[in-house]
C-alpha cells in the first residue's frame, strides 16, 4: 500500500515526459555594467524538471525582446546534444552591443524553439532578464565611421 501519491507516480510512470525549464533569477549578464559596444556575456542555466531523459538535440535561442512579437532580434542560438533527467546545464551566448540604442532592454532564453521535445508542459520554456545599456548612439563606432555624417552636419551647424 504505503503513500498513494508515490502510487500514482508509478502507476503513471509512461506517461511521464521531460521538462525543460529556464528560470528568470538565472540568467545572468557579464560585464555588471553594459555600454554600447561592449561584447556582453549572457549565462542561463537550463534544467530538466523530469526524472526522464532528453535523448534527442533540441535548440535554445538567446532574443532580445519577446520572440513571441514583431521585431524580436535573435542574438544567438545553441544546440544541445541532450539533457539528462533532473539535471541543469549552463549555456552562454554572446551579444555584441554596438548599433543598438541605449535603454533597459529584456533579454530572452527560449527553449526548445522548434518544438522538437515532447514535454510535460510548454508554458515554462521561456524567460527573460532585465539589463540596461548605457551609452550615446554613437558608442562603439570607429570615430571616423561616420566622417560622412560629420561632413553633412557640418554644412547645417
């Protein structure tokens, strides 16, 4: 007899999937303070919320903003041989800033992005964090990339 609920565990026990998570408090950015230009270093820790294995590559992409929206820009990508039950894996992407405007900016880890995992639940595959980007517009240019535009607003000043 013993504890029903360890019951309805093994009774169920083939209907049992994998189940990839990400978590918001776990993805991180290297350096602390990010200026337009800098390489920044985006770490996520990714788990298997299941005792079952992931046999089969999957693909998680790194987007800044939600990819779910028009104009989600993918910043990196990385494939994922397999993933053992209850086990988390550290994945690191890079974005490299220079051309984009200063701001708060939301970073997004989504999992399984063509679907190719049959999970329990699909509703935890995604997550972002929040990071600033400080900086004029101009940052991270060569100063004579934009002799051109000096040369146009020079007859206007």
């Amino acid at each position: 007899m013993g504890d029903p609920a360890l019951n309805y565990v093994y009774e169920n026990i083939d209907t049992l999937k994998p189940d990839l998570v990400i978590k918001k408090s776990e993805i991180s950015f290297l350096p602390g303070q990010n200026n337009i230009g800098d390489t920044v270093s985006i770490t996520a820790i990714i788990r298997n919320n299941s005792i079952i294995d992931i046999g089969s590559s999957f693909y998680v992409a790194c987007y800044l903003s939600d990819p779910e929206l028009t104009g989600s820009v993918k910043l990196d990508s990385i494939l994922v041989d397999s993933l053992s039950g209850y086990v988390a894996d550290t994945l690191s992407f890079t974005w490299k800033t220079t051309g984009f405007d200063p701001g708060y900016k939301k970073i997004y880890i989504d999992l399984d992005i063509h679907d190719s995992i049959d999970e329990l639940s699909e509703n935890n595959n995604a997550n972002y964090s929040k990071i600033v980007l400080t900086g004029s517009l101009l940052s991270g240019y060569k100063s004579n990339s934009f002799s051109w535009l000096k040369s146009v607003l020079s007859e206007f000043l």
